[in-house]
C-alpha cells in the first residue's frame, strides 16, 4: 500500500505551478517585471498559516521575503536554507508551452524555473507550511530565504541582504540551496546524489595593449592590434594541465566506484563519458579555463590605434588562483596588461561533518540505493554570496530523484525547462527529515 502523502507532497506542486506563473524574468539590466509578483506568492501562503513572512524590497519591485523558524535548542547555529526567486528569460516562440503557464504534463511541472529554482522555492514553502500546521519545531534555527536577482549577480537580492540586513542571518553558519542533490542512476541498485560543495572562481579580464599610433602605411614595430592579438591567441589556446582539486579527486574516484572503472589521472574521460549529460556542470572543473569573450580597436582602415583591448572569461579552481594569475601574467606577455572587470573567490568546502551526515542519512531514507558524493561546480551560486559576506559554509542541494534517462543539466535555462512531480514530493520528503532532525 503507498503510504498517503503528506500536507507538503500534496501541495508542493500546486506551489510551484504558482511561482512559475509569477514571471520573474531578470533581464539583468532592470527591464524585467522584478520578484515582487513571485515574493507576493511567498507571502501570502506563508500568511495563509500564521506565518509573518519579513518582505524587502531593494529596490523597486525587486522582491525578497525572509522569515525565521525558532529551533528547540538555541545554543546550536542556525542553517539557512534560500532560494532565488528570479529566473533567467524565456523566448516562448521556442517552447512546447508557454513558459509561464506552469503546464502539468505527463507527470512533470513544465515553466521556465521549474528547476531554476522555483521547484526548490516551493519545497520551502511546502515545508514550512506543514511545519507551522503540525507545530513541530526542529532542533535549530532556520532561516528560509526568497531572494532576488541571483541570476544577475545578487545585487538587489543576496548581496543587498548581507549588506543591509546581516541581523537577519544572526548565528547562520551553514547554507543549503541550488545546484545539487539530484540523482545520477548508475543501475536500479545504486544512484548516486551530486551535493555540491565546491564552486570555480570567475575573473573577467580586460586586457590592455599599448603601442604607437600612426598611418598605417607606414612601417610600425609597435603596433597594439598586434600584440593583443597575440596575447589573446596564447590566452585562447592555452591547454590548461589537469588540476585535481580535492573535491574533483574525490568526485572522480566515487564516480569511477559506483561504475567499476579505474581512476587513471592522465585521462579521466572515460569517467566523464559516464555521467552523461550532467558533464555541463562538471566537464570544466579539472582545470582552469581562459576563453577571449570580446575585442575592440581601431576606427579606421589606414589608421593604427594606439590602443587596443579584450575581455577574458577567466574560471580558476578553488585553491590554485594564484597558479592561474601567474600563468595568465606569463601568456599576456610584456606588453599587455590586465585589469578586473568582474573577479569573485573560489569556494570548497570539505564533505564531512554533521549537516553533510543529515542530508546522507534523510536521502538514504527516502531512497535506499543513494550514495551521496561531493561536486565542484564550473558556475557560481548565491551560496558564493552569502559565504563571502558572512562566512557560510554553503552546499548544493536540492534533492530530487530523477528519472533514469532526463537530462537535467540542460533543463537549466533551457527551452522546455521542467521538472517531475515526483521528484518534487521525494525532495519535501527528505528535506523534511534533513530539517527537522539536523
Ligand atoms: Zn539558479
């Protein structure tokens, strides 16, 4: 007999459906509809069961809701668990349905952040509501976060709330949110469960080539286009060495386990080719990564200007930033420069201790063949935000247990963006036993 489902599971997809059609789109240059309409949403349900949700705008429209859950023992820290509440534009002419809709389809919740992260906004919502009407209190603090503008840096959303409002995360010391805790299945007797706990740092350079200006057709050994071109070529075309950080080494060896294959650090691509698609989260995290995103100089054919420039997407792995800069200097060569357009830190934490006990312990218990490993992440999470400003341990997780055969990580910003019902009520499930028990 299926046990019956909870408060939480039998409403968490109806919440869902309503952020979805609270279109958030964060256009990242202040255009958009903002996260009012979607922190309205958050708002009212929570007022709908006694709870006094703290509402923040930081500026207009651009929505953030904060509430905090006392805990039973108020001498252990408190866990934040947060949510971004914007989500990244939808072209609707490209879509199967309207990305605004929240579509119920074959079992899955088919809208643009149904897995960015509306499907984790609403686990939280469930939660608590079904937390306050039961009237159960779990051991610490938890402060649950709706926060704006995650996908255009945080600025009115994690970063304004550290800066503006740091009493509101009092005695937070770990963090829970995107981009982990969803399933690989190696064979129906073992899935393995991603909780990501290491992200790449991000330095967008600009590069700067100084030489003399002149006609052009006259001889000149000093020419600016020249040299950056080059500098930008040795950047482009470096071949990065295989880095291990320790959270790849032990990604890697776990992975290479559960599939019953070798671990050869020369060439970890056979391992790679196992994790299928999810590789876009992983691929390039075994070594830095420098890619030429832009270029600008001249005004005319026949004039040589003195100034030419161009703009690098640097990723450095957590723990080697000063191995990348060095190498970087030595391929920019003496007559290039460097300047930091956008530069933020790289983040590992260690896969140990209490919390990571928990969300082990509440994922076996909803799923007897899981075994959670560690992952480093190429992108950057509000985690990164909160941890630098606050010093939180943060992790990645949102558990869901996917089907065998979805491609997960292009649902991220993707066309037809959606995620199983299903997973959704197995993720309130064990975020319920992680919250209440940690
Ligand atoms: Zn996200």
């Amino acid at each position: 007999m299926t046990p019956a489902l909870s408060a939480a599971e039998n409403e968490v997809a109806d919440l869902c459906v309503e952020l979805i059609r609270a279109d958030s789109s964060n256009y990242g240059d202040g255009s958009g509809p903002g996260e009012r309409a979607a922190a309205e949403v958050v708002m009212a349900r929570l007022a709908e069961v006694g709870i006094e949700g703290t509402y923040i705008e930081s500026a207009p429209g651009r929505g953030n809701v904060i509430t905090r859950v006392e805990g039973s023992d108020s001498s252990l820290p408190a866990l934040l668990v947060h949510g971004h509440l914007d989500v990244v534009p939808a072209n609707a002419a490209d879509w199967s349905v309207d990305p605004f809709a929240g579509e119920l389809r074959d079992g899955y919740i088919w809208g643009r952040g149904a897995v960015d992260m509306k499907d984790m906004d609403a686990m939280m919502l469930a939660l608590l509501r079904q937390l306050k009407r039961e009237g159960r209190k779990p051991r610490r603090d938890i402060v649950f976060a709706w926060v704006a503008d995650e996908e255009a840096g945080g600025v009115y959303g994690a970063k304004y709330l550290t800066a503006n409002h740091p009493e509101l995360f009092e005695g937070v010391t770990e963090a829970i949110s995107e981009v982990g805790g969803y399933s690989l299945e190696v064979d129906p007797s073992l899935r393995l469960y991603l909780i990501e706990t290491a992200q790449k740092g991000l330095s967008w350079l600009k590069l700067i080539a100084d030489g003399t200006a002149g006609h052009g057709s006259m001889l000149n050994s000093d020419n600016a286009v020249t040299e950056l071109a080059k500098a930008v070529a040795r950047i482009g075309e470096h071949d990065w060495p295989l880095t291990y950080t320790a959270t790849v080494r032990q990604f890697l060896t776990e992975v290479a386990d559960a599939f019953g294959i070798p671990f050869d650090e020369n060439d970890p691509q056979p391992i790679l080719d196992k994790i299928g698609p999810l590789v876009r989260f992983v691929g390039a995290t075994l070594r830095h990564t420098t890619n030429p995103t832009q270029l600008d100089a001249g005004y005319k054919a026949n004039v040589i200007p003195g100034q030419a420039t161009a703009v690098v997407d640097g990723r450095f792995l957590p723990g080697f930033e000063d191995d990348f800069f060095k190498t970087v200097d030595s391929l920019l060569g003496p007559k290039v420069r460097r300047e930091f357009i956008h530069h933020d830190i790289a983040l590992e934490t260690t896969f140990d201790g209490a919390l990571v006990e928990s969300m082990i312990a509440a994922l076996k218990a909803e799923d007897p063949t899981a075994r959670a490993i560690p992952y480093c992440m190429s992108g950057g999470t509000d985690n990164k935000t909160f941890f630098a400003d606050l010093g939180v341990r943060g992790f990645g997780f949102v558990p869901l247990r996917l089907p065998a055969d979805m491609d997960f990580a292009s649902m991220f910003h993707g066309v037809d963006e959606r995620v199983p019902v299903e997973a959704l009520q197995f993720g309130v499930r064990v975020l319920d036993r992680l919250l209440l028990n940690y």
